[in-house]
C-alpha cells in the first residue's frame, strides 16, 4: 500500500499578501503549454515556486501540484503522490496504477510507467470531454532537486516522452534534472526559464521593497539592493525587512557594500531574526527542523502552549517572514528554512537539534503520520524509537498484505541496522515468505536469532520473536515434508505468537494442516484450519481469506476439487478491499484451477487471466501458477502461440523479480509445454536442466516437475530413458503414497498406467489405472487424465468394459481424436489432443469471446460490457483483441459484419 499523503504535498501555494505579478515571465510559460516541458531551473530564492504558483493560478487549464522532497525518492511513493495530485483535479484518477502499486510484489519501472501513462491518457480525454476552457493538465511538480533516484528520472523521462496529447509538465527545481534537456530544447519540445531571467527588473524591485517596508523606498536604497542582491527576491526582501529600522538601514547599507551574495543572505536573516522578541526568535529556530507546522506539533516541539503558538505562527504570517500557509498547516520558505537549520546547529548545538527531531518524531508517531515520525526518528539518530515505530505498526500491516508499505519503512534503515534489528529482520523475512523466496528463509532465521542474542529485548518482546521463528521454522519443515518437526514447530508458534499478529499464527495453523494432511490425518487438518474462525477471535475479511487460502492447499494435496472450489468461491466473495488485490487473486487462482480439471475450459480461462492480466497485484507464487494454467487451458484449446506467449511473460516476471524459485516453475513448466505440444527436441533439451533430479518436497503447486521429467524421458521412447523415468516415477509415487498427496498419486498411477502398458502388462496397466480412477471419481477430476492424451483413453476403454462407470464415460467424453502438433517430432501421445474439425476462422472463438462479440453487435462500450460481464474493462478489451486477431479484423464493424457472415451471432 502507498505511503499516507501529507496533504500539503498537493496543494498549490496560495499567492503571498505582497505578491509582485510578473506578467511578462507568466505570459512566457503560458505559451509554452503547448510543448512537452517546462523547465524552472534557477538557484533558491529566485521566486521559482511563486512564479510557477502564480502562472498556473491565471492558466486555463487545469492542473495538479506536486511539491517534492528527499522522502520522494522511492518510485512507488513519488507515482503514489503524484497521482494524489492528479486526484486533486479529476478524483478516481490511475486507479489501475494505484493497484498495481498496492500489489504483493514490486512492479518494475516499465510497468508502472505504462500504467501511469495509460491513466494520465485516461485523465486528458476526460477532462477534454468535459469542455470548456480548462481541457488538457499541467503536472507541476516543485523542488525536483530533491529527486537523486535515477529511476524517477527515467520515469518521468518515459512519460514527458509518451505524454498524450494535452498533457504538460511543469519542473522547478534549482539543478537541472538528468533528462534529455538537449535534445528537447533542439526539437523546440521545451519552454525554459533560468535564474537570469527570473531576476526582478528596477521597477519590479521597487515595488516589492516598497511594498515590504510599508513605505516609499530612495532610489538609493533601491539601486543598492537591486545591485547587491542581483535582482535575487529573497535578498531583495530579506534586505527590505532589516531595513524597516534606521539603525537596521545603516547596517544593512554597510553589508551590502562590503559583502557578497551568499554572505549577504546568512547576515540578512540575522536581522530580520533579531528584530524579533527572544521568543519568537527562539520559536522560528525551534521549528526550523519541521518541514511543515501547526500549533499543536509546535507545542510539542518548543513547549509553547498550542494557542501561543498559533499567535505566533498568525503574526509571522501577518509580518511575511518567510512561512506559507497550506491546508491548515505552515511551511518555512526552504531556502530560509535552510539557513535557519544552520543557524539553529550554530546556536543550540548538535544534542539540542537531535532532541527537536525526538519530540517531532514522537508526535508525528502519535498521530500516525509514520513516514514523518521515521524521518525525524533518524535524524535524531534515534534508531530506536524508529525501530519500535516500525515495530508498532508492522502486525497491522502484515496481517492486512501491506507487504509493499512494510518494505518501504525497512528501507529507510541502513543494511547494518537492519542485520542487528530483530524486528526489521522477521519483517524483511516475511516479505520473502510473501513473495515465495522460500530458499532465502534457513540463512534469514540464523540471522534473526544471532541478532537477538546480541540484542536486548525486554522479556515480554523475546518470547514473540521466537514465536514467529517456530512458525519459519515450521515452514522451513513442512517444504521439505518433515511433518513431525513442522508439527512441533507450529505448536510452539500458537503457543508464543500473540493473538493480534494472526497472520502468523495462521502460517504455523496451515504448516500444522498440511503436517496431518502429510500423515493422512485429513479429518484432523480441516479441523485445524476451520477450527481458526473460532479459536483466533477475528471476523475481518482479510483474516477469512488468508485462512481460507489455507484451507485451499489442504483441499487440493487431498484431491478434493469441490471442497478447494467453495472454499475459492468464499475467498472472492470476501475479497473487496481494493488495498488487497492479492486476496481475489488467490481466489481465482485456486478457482482457475477447479474449473481446468473439471474441463470447464472456458471458466479456467477466465479465472486464470484475472490473476495474469495483472501480474504484480499478487503474490509471484499465485501468478506464476496462474500463467500455467492459463498456457495449459490455451494448450487445451488448441491455441499453442497463445500458451507459449503466456510462459515466456511467465519467465520475464520471474527474471524481472529476481526470484529464483519462481524462475525454476515457470522453466519446468515450459518444458512440459514443449512437449505437449509434440516439440520434443526442445522439451527435452528444456527438461535436460533439471537433471540430476532436485529433491522432493511438498508436492502442492498446479503441476509436478517430476512428473514433468518422467513424461519428457518417456516420450523419448530409448530404454535407458524409460527405466529412468520408471525409477523416478516409483519414488514420486511412494512420496506421494506416504505423504497422502492425493492429487498427484493419481496422476503418478495414471502415468504408471502407461508404462505398464507399453511394456505389455496390460494387468498391471489396469490396475494401476483403476486405483487412479478410484482416487480421481470422488473429487471430479477429468484433465489429470485427458491431458495424458489418447493412449490413456485407450486404457480407460478397456477399463470400463470391466464394469460400466458413468464418470469413466464424462472423462472419454472428454477424450478427442490424436494429432501430431504441427513442426512436432515426437508421437504426441503424452498430452496431445485431437484437432477440431475444419474452421473458417484462423483460431477458435472461446464461448466468453463469443459472448463479448454479440454485445459488441449492440454497440455498447467496454465499460458496459464489462458491467453486463462483471468483469475489468482491460478484461473486454484483451477479448475484444483477440476476436479481432481471429476473425482477420481491425475495428468492431468488420468484426459484427464478419461474425454475421459467419452465423456466430
């Protein structure tokens, strides 16, 4: 989840009470609007702010500000805030990136640069639908200087690049930025003001002296200050203010003459300062250190009461020293604000500083503004308290999928920290755990154990921690299928994990579950997992999805395809917190998988590309088991360039991620592809990586690489080759035997079927294939055998004239003719299935095609098609593509006529 905003990011600055119009610099950015960029690059103090405030203050077009700082520097905060400004102007603005940014995993650059640019489109053609004088938007995004990250850079480089029609961006920032300035301003693509031209002329000078000493300036006092200060506005007024006293004129006269710029400005706030009573000079270098201010956090910070506070703060502003008023807080003018911290440093001392930042820190913690309790925190250097922060609040986020956000507050500690913290350690493990970096868990425990032995945590903190290293453990234990120590493991974890972090508890529930599922104590495992509603005590959706998807692994290692089916139907049900796109994932996942081997093809398609549509708004296990299941359901439509596409994204997502783990399913995956699809040279070659054979382990994902390198060895038909898939398959078929692992037992006898077969054991073939029968019937399944090909209908033929079987009959059915895959080199008996008959159509339409094209004969748009579907609009559009693609058409008339041509509506 994004960051909370702090709400004076987005407001524009409200023009001061002395502003000076600058109509001839306003007049310059307004007919720049129609380029790409505008740049504002001039050192502080130049008015730049105010100038960009007041330009789009007298602008016709809407627009959407964006003031940055050093905390920007994170690409999911700065899209988050910059699309919180753009909702400033149009409100349900990006809420596909928004999503993507609130997924399990994060999202690459590329990724959340199309998303953006896509919303931003979306955001211009609307407000150039709604008329009038305000079409078009102005991104006006102040202090860019800030940005250091090169990411947001080439952000922004990609978005000013692909910016739609109507879109414009605004900088000011005092450096120019790492951007393509050059060619922009050859291609005449940018409207640029540098710090020449934003000094103030005489007559602009003169009126804003006069202006801020209340009277009528000599042309001496005036000439002398423009010259010295250079036309520099914060000079200029900083001047004017010391001047308000004779004896401050006489002084300010003697700098002026005898001192440079850069002096002349740490001198002049020096007078203005000391014009002031002792307790407003001690206020103003107090609050110096906050980046924005109200009367209660002041109070906090000095020990000023709240309402002389606000007194102080009214006459500041009432006596233009330097603060701006925004939605209810102040803000120090920067480069005053700069000069003030210095000051404060020189005059307080370093521990003073520090203990302001403490206060700051502990009252923005308090009022749950926790980026800014964390900033000010560490700039006390108070590891700490930014530690027990963190502490604070990451049950809340773990056990709501705030993943992202969790990983964000443990970035802002140093690696050092972090290693000797046991609390940023058990948070980063957990988000390895989420993200299904499964191999990284053994060394990461080692490290939060010798952390805590160096570490000393009150009693009543260590007991937890160990809590949530058994239930790592525990898991740790049941990958590997050691279901004794998982089951001690988890036991601990319920014993010493407090009720309030149940996202725990229910990791060491679900390694418990799947322990006595191990043992074949099913009866106990679905009582361990439902039991929870009871036993934890928490009714929130996110708890009841999380424990369902629990209840689904059990499901499915059992066999039992009805009961995962309405344990996924639950989990979207109660999947509606937008901020947790990753619940519904899980349920169309676990979904995806029911309907694919109940053969209902249609509805595995549309489950699975929900979760593949959006890979990075769930958790990289769940999307990379989902593309496939959907390869496998294109496969099984005979839509073989679709299923390999899907695998190769599969494969980018998981070496975009770095996740290893993830890269090794999808791989393996590929391979049985490969061969499905008759390529046997290449599944072979494919499946050659995995060899010598990994270990087993807990046999729980969509398919078994195993498996998949007992059908490869198998298909290449030598001996030597059918006795190594014969051995490994034995060894797959006790472990699934002892671990109860229903589900792949009878694929493991299905393919035991087939070999007994081959070497002419039809005794041994039937049997074999009778016991996988009697295993499949009760749970439905019909593709665990269909996608064996052919010669496995051949045996299930022979097998049900022993004896008449209704569900036998529901999976021949399902049976088509053979075929050899086009450019195939193998006998595609393993997984091939039979062609259609002739079709006018290059490809198929799927029936959710079908029913997207007859209501696109009725002209309704995507919206509404997505709302008659309830599905997502992109959802429409991917069909809508894709029946284009088929029908050999480019626009929705050609496709009605086509289709009509054709008889399908």
């Amino acid at each position: 989840m994004p960051v909370p905003l702090v709400p004076t990011k987005v407001q524009r600055p409200p023009s001061p009470g002395d502003l000076i119009p600058r109509h001839r610099l306003v007049d310059r950015l307004h007919v720049g609007l129609d380029r790409k960029l505008t740049l504002i690059s001039a050192m502080a103090g130049m008015g730049k702010t105010t100038l960009m405030a007041q330009s789009l203050e007298q602008c016709p077009r809407r627009s959407a500000w964006l003031s940055l700082d050093e905390r920007d520097n994170d690409v999911v905060v700065f899209v988050s805030d910059l699309i919180a400004a753009v909702r400033t102007v149009w409100p349900d603005a990006c809420e596909e990136t928004l999503s993507l940014l609130r997924g399990a995993e994060a999202p690459p650059l590329r990724a959340i640069t199309a998303s953006l640019v896509d919303g931003l489109s979306d955001v211009v053609s609307s407000l150039d639908e709604d008329g009038g004088s305000s079409n078009g938007l102005i991104l006006a995004l102040d202090d860019y200087h800030h940005i250091i990250e090169p990411g947001i850079d080439e952000l922004l480089l990609r978005l000013i690049e692909r910016s739609p029609r109507g879109l414009h961006v605004m900088l000011a920032t005092r450096a120019d930025p790492q951007l393509p300035l050059v060619r922009w301003r050859a291609r005449r693509e940018m409207t640029e003001l540098r710090s020449i031209d934003l000094r103030f002329t005489s007559e602009e000078a003169n009126a804003l002296i006069e202006a801020t000493m209340g009277e009528t300036p000599s042309p001496a006092i005036v000439d002398l200050l423009e010259r010295k200060t250079e036309g520099w506005v914060v000079g200029l007024r900083l001047g004017a203010l010391s001047m308000r006293t004779w004896s401050g004129r006489r002084a300010v006269v003697a700098t002026l003459l005898n001192g440079n710029t850069r002096l002349i400005l740490g001198y002049l706030v020096s007078e203005v300062l000391d014009q002031q009573p002792t307790e407003i000079q001690d206020f103003v270098l107090r609050t110096s250190v906050l980046d924005r201010f109200s009367a209660p956090l002041c109070e906090a910070v000095t020990g000023i009461s709240a309402v002389r506070s606000q007194e102080i703060i009214d006459w500041m502003e009432g006596a233009n020293l330097f603060i701006h008023p925004i939605d209810g807080w102040h803000r120090y003018h920067q480069l005053f604000q700069d000069v003030l911290q210095h000051k404060v440093e020189q005059e307080y001392g370093a521990a003073v500083v520090a203990e302001l930042h403490a206060l700051a820190g502990a009252w923005f913690a308090r009022e749950g503004w926790t980026d800014e309790g964390l900033h000010h925190f560490l700039a006390a250097g108070d590891t700490a308290a930014a530690v027990r922060e963190v502490a604070r609040l990451r049950y809340e986020l773990m056990n709501h999928a705030r993943w992202g956000r969790l990983e964000h507050y443990v970035r802002q500690f140093s690696p050092d920290t972090v290693g000797e913290q046991p609390e940023l350690l058990l948070a980063r493990t957990w988000i390895a755990y989420q993200q299904g970096r499964y191999g990284e868990l053994p060394a990461a425990i080692e490290r939060i154990e010798a952390a805590l032995s160096r570490t000393a945590l009150p009693p009543e903190a260590v007991e937890p921690v160990y809590g949530e290293i058994s239930a790592l453990r525990s898991v740790c234990s049941i990958l590997v299928g050691d279901a004794q120590s998982a089951l001690a493991h988890a036991e601990q974890a319920q014993t010493k994990v407090p009720r309030e972090l149940w996202i725990v508890r229910l990791a060491a529930r679900m390694c418990m579950a799947l322990a006595l599922q191990l043992q074949g104590k099913t009866s106990l495992a679905y009582e361990v997992v439902y039991a929870a509603f009871a036993e934890e005590g928490d009714e929130s959706p996110a708890f009841k999805v999380t424990l369902l998807s629990t209840a689904c692994n059990v499901h499915w290692i059992a066999g039992d395809l009805p009961g995962l089916g309405r344990a996924a139907e639950l989990i979207l049900a109660l999947s509606r917190d937008p901020y947790s796109p990753q619940f519904s994932a899980w349920g169309h996942y676990y979904l995806g998988r029911v309907r694919y081997h109940q053969n209902d093809l249609a509805a595995a398609e549309e489950h699975f590309a929900a979760v593949v549509e959006q890979p990075y708004q769930s958790y990289g296990v769940c999307y990379i088991y989902s593309a496939c299941g959907l390869a496998m359901t294109h496969q099984a439509l005979d839509r073989p360039q679709q299923a390999r596409e899907v695998m190769e994204e599969a494969i980018a997502f998981a070496l975009e991620t770095g996740n290893a783990a993830l890269l090794q399913v999808a791989l393996a995956f590929r391979a049985e592809l490969a061969l499905m699809q008759g390529q046997l040279a290449t599944a072979s070659w494919q499946a050659a990586q995995f060899d010598p054979v990994p270990p087993l382990s807990l046999m729980y994902g969509l398919f078994s690489p195993h498996l998949m390198l007992v059908k490869v060895w198998l298909a290449e038909g030598t001996q030597a080759r059918r006795g190594r898939a014969a051995d490994l398959l034995h060894r797959v078929e006790a472990f699934c035997a002892s671990s109860h692992n229903t589900r792949f037992l009878i694929e493991a006898l299905a393919l035991r079927a087939l070999i007994s077969d081959e070497e002419g054991d039809e005794a041994a073939a039937l049997s074999a294939l009778g016991q996988a029968v009697a295993l499949a019937e009760p749970g439905g399944w019909v593709r665990l055998f269909v996608d064996l090909g052919p010669p496995l209908g051949r045996l299930l033929d022979r097998l049900r004239r022993q004896g008449a079987s209704e569900y036998i009959d529901q999976v021949l059915r399902a049976l088509e003719p053979p075929h050899q895959a086009a450019g195939g080199e193998a006998d595609a008996r393993y997984g091939a299935l039979g062609r259609r008959p002739p079709s006018p159509l290059i490809e198929p339409l799927t029936p959710r095609e079908l029913e997207v094209l007859a209501l696109l004969s009725h002209h309704l748009t995507n919206r509404e098609i997505a709302e008659h579907l309830v599905v997502a609009p992109s959802t429409v559009k991917t069909h809508t593509l894709n029946i284009y693609g088929k029908l050999g058409v480019n626009s929705r008339d050609q496709a009605v006529s086509r289709a009509k041509g054709l008889a399908l509506i």
